[in-house]
C-alpha cells in the first residue's frame, strides 16, 4: 500500500508541476547575518524597521527538517505574520550535515552552534531587550534545554509540539527502546543517520497517510490554495536532512531510552540541563491530533519549570497542521504574536 500510495503522490505532484505548481517556501526576505560549518542564522526584514522592534524572537526548528516549516508560503508564514507585526525574527537553518558531519555531537549543536546564534542575536538586540527562544518539535526540545542552560539569558520561551517526556512517545518511543532499536550499531555501520530511513519511519506511524493525501488532492485538484498550500508542505515534507551520527546517538540514548530530560539527569558539558532551572515566562503549545509528539509527551513541561508565569495551549490538528494551517494563520498566529510581545523583557 505504502509503495502504491508513493506512485499516486509522485504522480501528482508531476501533475502540477506540468500545470506549473511551483512553491515558493522560504521566501520572506531575510539576511544570512552569520554562518557556522553548514549552519546559518537568518534574520527576516522588519515590516518598519525604523521602529523600534515589539520583541526579539530567535527561532528554532527540528535538526531534521528544513526550517522554513514555519515560512512556507506568501501568506501562509509564520515568520511573515511575526515579522508584519514587527517583531525581530530570527532562524537558525541547520544546514545539510555531510558525511565529515559524523561526529558533531548533540553537545556541539546546543553549546556550540546554537549558543553562537544566541549570541548574535542577542548582541544586536542591545542590553536591553531579551531574546525569547521559539522552538518547533525537535527544536523545541533544543530550545528548552538551551533555555536551561542559559535561563537568566532567556527572555520568554515558546515550545510548538514539543516531546519532553519520551515515555509517551506513542509508537516512536516503542521503536526507539534498545530491545527495538540498536542505535549504535547504526551509528557506527551509517555515520550521519540518512533522512529516508527517518522519513521511511514517520511514514509508517500512520500506514494509510500517503494513500489519504493522495486521494484528498485527487479531490480538491480545482481548490488553487489547497493545491498551493498542498504543493508548499510536500515540497518540505520531502525536504529533510541526515541527522549527524553522534548527535543521533546520544539523543536516541539519553532521551528516548533513558528519557534523562524528563528526570532532570541531562547535562551538556557537564553542566546539568534541568528543566526546573528555566524561571522564565513559558508558553507550551499541543496538537491535539499529533501522532508524532502525542500530547502526553509534550504536556508535562509546563509542571516541570520554575516560571511563575506558564501556560499550555491545545490547539485542534495535528503535528503539522496546528502550527501552519489557514486556521492556525486566523487564530494562533496573532495570539503567538502578542504574547510574544506581552513577555517581552525590558531594561
């Protein structure tokens, strides 16, 4: 079913690429202000930048996926919505981890690459305005260890679907256990762990998905913004990068085996990366249809900070469509907006 419902797909996208369905991700204008090995920080174009910045917002996507999830289309962005509303956005872009990647280790990505990027932004923000850190699935999880890390940097903290607790990971934790999943034996036969076999697993969490979607834009084939917004998310869907080896190895490891985040024994360096540590202004946002962060993983963060000021919103959809939707555009995205602004740090 898998492979016939991958034909239909592939089929249907050369279909509208004949009709000229093109997608135009990524394209809010942003600067490259600062590049490390394959990473880049990207900074979006203010809407009035002769204005002073409502906040100052460093975004955080998935190692594993392209960042511009959250800047898919004209329109239908996120970063577009925040920078029009004249905030300071920012994006980490991970950058596609080559074979010499192997050995970056899950260390390197959040105190070494991730901690420079912070630091560029928060030089350019001045001394008196902080950095709120917004974090989308695996990027969340990044951004709250950061967070942990570095809480008295952290302006405000934002964690879009986000797993903390990888005991409820749902099918993905049960793949991941050590009798299930040898990860050092794929470590050290692959290096950096190859996007279709991740793909290929994400795939088969719902078997029926490819054969769903194909049968949906079969319908809706006249609906030009469906077929725009459809086009846009399969171009990202079928965008993603190797994960470096040795960062796989611990995550794998020390999250989803031993799950140390949700118990407080993580540490990076050496310094202990506790959740409790995190004291400032958190807002954790759940997908009540996601198969991927089950809302049991991603619900718990807001009783393990310290901040007096916390809050979970659950949003309709799932893991994607929560987040990017026309829906999540018309009610999500202005309420993010302000609240941003609201935990703004000043002075």
């Amino acid at each position: 079913m898998i492979e016939r419902a991958t034909e239909l797909l592939a089929k249907a996208r050369a279909a509208l690429s004949l009709l000229g369905k093109r997608a135009p991700v990524g394209s809010t204008p942003a600067d490259v202000v600062y590049s490390s090995n394959k990473m880049r920080l990207l900074r979006y174009r203010r809407a009035d930048p002769s204005r002073p910045a409502r906040a100052t917002v460093l975004c955080v996507p998935s190692l594993i996926n392209r960042h511009y999830v959250l800047d898919l289309l004209p329109g239908r962005s996120l970063v577009e919505h925040l920078a029009a509303d004249n905030l300071d956005v920012w994006m980490i872009d991970w950058g596609r981890p080559r074979a010499e990647d192997r050995y970056v280790s899950f260390d390197d990505v959040l105190d070494g690459q991730m901690r420079r990027a912070f630091e560029h932004v928060e030089l350019a923000a001045g001394p008196r305005a902080g950095v709120s850190l917004l974090g989308y699935c695996m990027g969340g999880t990044l951004a709250a260890i950061f967070a942990s890390l570095y809480p008295q940097r952290i302006s405000a903290l934002v964690c879009l679907t986000t797993p903390v607790d990888f005991s409820q990971g749902g099918v993905l934790s049960q793949w991941s256990q050590r009798e299930n999943l040898d990860v050092d034996r794929i470590v050290d036969s692959l290096g950096n762990v190859p996007w279709p076999l991740m793909q290929a697993s994400f795939h088969m969490l719902v078997p029926t998905s490819l054969a769903q979607k194909a049968l949906l834009l079969y319908d809706r084939l006249g609906d030009d913004e469906f077929t725009d917004g459809f086009v846009a998310l399969e171009t990202w869907g079928n965008d993603n990068v190797d994960f470096p080896g040795e960062a796989y190895r611990r995550y794998i490891r020390e999250l989803y085996q031993e799950n140390r985040l949700l118990h407080g024994t993580l540490a990076v360096r050496g310094r202990p990366a506790r959740l409790d540590a995190i004291r400032a202004p958190l807002l954790n946002v759940i997908a009540e249809g996601d198969h991927i962060v089950p809302p049991p993983s991603a619900r718990c963060l807001e009783q393990l900070v310290s901040s007096d000021k916390r809050q979970t919103w659950e949003l309709r959809g799932g893991h994607i469509g929560a987040i990017v939707s026309r829906r999540a555009k018309a009610a999500f995205w202005p309420r993010l907006s302000q609240w941003l602004v609201d935990n703004q740090r000043r002075g």
